[in-house]
C-alpha cells in the first residue's frame, strides 16, 4: 500500500486486501482504482491475475472508501486499464511505473501541457 500527501514522496507497507479464493486464481497486478463513481463512494479496483485454469484474465473488485481493505465483491471481467489522470500541483498528469529502471520504484508523472 503506498501513501503520499503530496503525490511526490511515498511510504509504502504491505497489506493483505485481494481475497481471489473465489476465482482460483492468482493475482498479477492491479490495473487501477477507479472512486466515487456514485454517490455511495466505492472503490473499483481492476485487476490482471492468472484463472483456475491458468489462463490470464482480468477482473474487478469492489470495496468501499470507509473500509478500503475490506472487500465486497468480485467481478470476472475488467477492462484493465491502467494508469489514470489525477491532479498534480493544479495540472492533470498521468502516474506510469513501466518507464522506471529494472529494480527501482520509482514513478513517472506524464503532465498535459498546453500547445
């Protein structure tokens, strides 16, 4: 789990919240969190893991803003897409980790840039 209040220094802890016992699964990586899609503020989290059979499949999750860790329900089925706008010193930017060196963490913001 990574934590930052300025979107420029991080912390991070592990912390056990994707319970795939449902799907028989194992999971990859999570693609993206989408919130408050409606007013009840859930949180979607989609993901890429490997199905019962092996195969590689996408799902979703869903989980509640006041209870982050605890999950509510899975979804077969995601659209994996990865990344996401968030706002960065009052510009919109887009987070990307694949650009970093091998055996780093570190995170690149994309920021849009008036032409």
């Amino acid at each position: 789990m990574g934590r930052s209040t300025d979107m420029i220094n991080w912390t991070f802890e592990p912390q056990n919240y994707l319970d795939l016992t449902e799907l028989g699964g194992t999971l990859y990586e999570v693609a993206c969190a989408v919130t408050e899609h409606d007013e009840s503020y859930d949180l979607v989290l989609d993901f890429f893991y490997s199905d019962e059979n092996g195969d590689f499949a996408a799902a979703q999750a869903l989980f509640s803003r006041d209870s982050p860790f605890t999950q509510r329900a899975l979804n077969r089925g995601g659209s994996l897409a990865w990344g996401g706008l968030t706002s960065l010193n009052g510009t919109l930017a887009f987070a990307q980790g694949w650009d970093s060196a091998p055996e780093t963490r570190e995170m690149f913001f994309y920021r849009a840039v008036a032409s």
